[in-house]
C-alpha cells in the first residue's frame, strides 16, 4: 500500500503541477478542482487494481501488434497535455464559459472513472494488442463488456478531449479529437485482431454487436 501511496503522490505532484507551471494559473478554481479531481479518480484506480493488471496494462511484456499506432496515440495524448496548459498561458484561444468547463469537468472524471471500471473488469486489459496466452487470455462479456466489446476505450475516446475542454483550449481540443480518431481507428484494428486470433471473441460480437455506442457502432 506504501508503494501506490508514493505513485499516486508523484503522479499527482507531476501531472497537476506540470498543468499549474505551464499555463501559470497557480490560483485557477477550476483548474485545481479538475486537478484534485484527476487525482482522486486515479487513487481509486491505483488501490484497485490487481498486481498482476498492472503490470500488463502499464508494462506489458511485447510491444503487440500495433506499435506505430500506438506511438502515434501516445503522441497526441502527450501534446493535448502540453498544448492546453500553454494555450491557456499565451491566449491562443478564445475564452471559454465557465459553464462549458465545469460540464467538461463533470464528463471528464465520469469517462475515466467508466475506463477504471472496464479495466477493473477486465483482467486482459493492456495497454497493447496482443493475445495473453501466459494469462490464459479469454473473452470477458461481463459488467460494460455486456453493452460493448470496448468500453475502455469508449471513455478514453469521450474523457481526452473532455480534458482541454476542462482546462479552457480549444486548440488543447482540436489535438485531442485526433487522438479520440486514433482511437477509434485502433478498435477497428483490435476487433479484428481478436475475432482472427482469441477463441469465442468471434461468437461474442454476435451477442454483443456495438464496439462503442450501444445500438449505433
């Protein structure tokens, strides 16, 4: 419990105040409010997670199938992190009602909450697309995996650009809906990876038919 207590208090001093020292607005309610919220949802996470998840979520042993994919999401979700907190200390943007931000807020925490809740689900869930057979890979289709096969990723896709929102960038929003497109270009290439390659995930997308919109997609 000591070792997650000092990663949530390096991941909390690092992550808020990398935000707080490059848009230099130390006194922002909203911002701290975000902040502290970020960090609450990733103590619960941390405390919840079983070992042996993650390890294979945040150091998984192969670089899988999509490793130029992957680098390319990493990318954006690193400059969506840099771009937000400087729009808001040189002005790029336009200002943002503060109405729109504490929606954005509420949307944001609530969609990583929902993706801790499919990780914590899933005991596969990894950070890169591979077959687990060391782990005893199977088909999970319970909890959010009864409505759709990718809810992680569902909650990635509404919570990054939710995030600059948050902050106050509309330039922080534009680079994260390109991350929400790789995104949903990456359940395409999984879906097809795992109906080709794990056993049952073929007869799972005919029970459940949505990847991540319940009756659209």
């Amino acid at each position: 419990m000591l070792t997650k207590i000092r990663r949530w208090i390096l991941f909390s001093v690092v992550f808020g105040g990398g935000l707080l020292a490059l848009s230099g607005e130390w006194t922002s309610v909203l911002l701290w409010t975000y902040l502290v919220g970020v960090s609450a949802v990733f103590f619960y996470a941390l405390i919840s997670l079983d070992p042996e998840l993650a390890k294979e979520r945040f150091h998984p042993p192969t670089r899988g199938a999509d490793g130029p994919m992957l680098r390319w999401v990493r990318g954006t979700a690193v400059a969506t992190l840099l771009i937000a907190p400087l729009d808001r200390r040189f002005h790029w943007s336009a200002p943002m009602p503060d109405a729109l931000r504490i929606a954005a807020i509420i949307g944001s925490l609530a969609a990583f909450l929902f993706v801790f809740r499919a990780m914590l689900t899933n005991r596969f869930f990894s950070a890169v697309i591979r077959i687990q057979d060391e782990r005893g890979h199977q088909v999970v289709d319970r909890g959010p995996y009864a409505v759709i096969r990718h809810p992680g990723y569902a909650g990635m896709i509404a919570g990054v650009p939710l995030m600059p929102i948050a902050l106050g960038s509309w330039w922080g929003f534009g680079v994260a809906i390109l991350y929400a497109l790789l995104i949903a270009n990456r359940v395409v290439v999984e879906d097809r990876f795992l109906q080709a390659n794990l056993p049952g995930y073929l007869e799972y997308t005919a029970r459940v038919k949505s990847r991540l919109l319940p009756g659209i997609w």
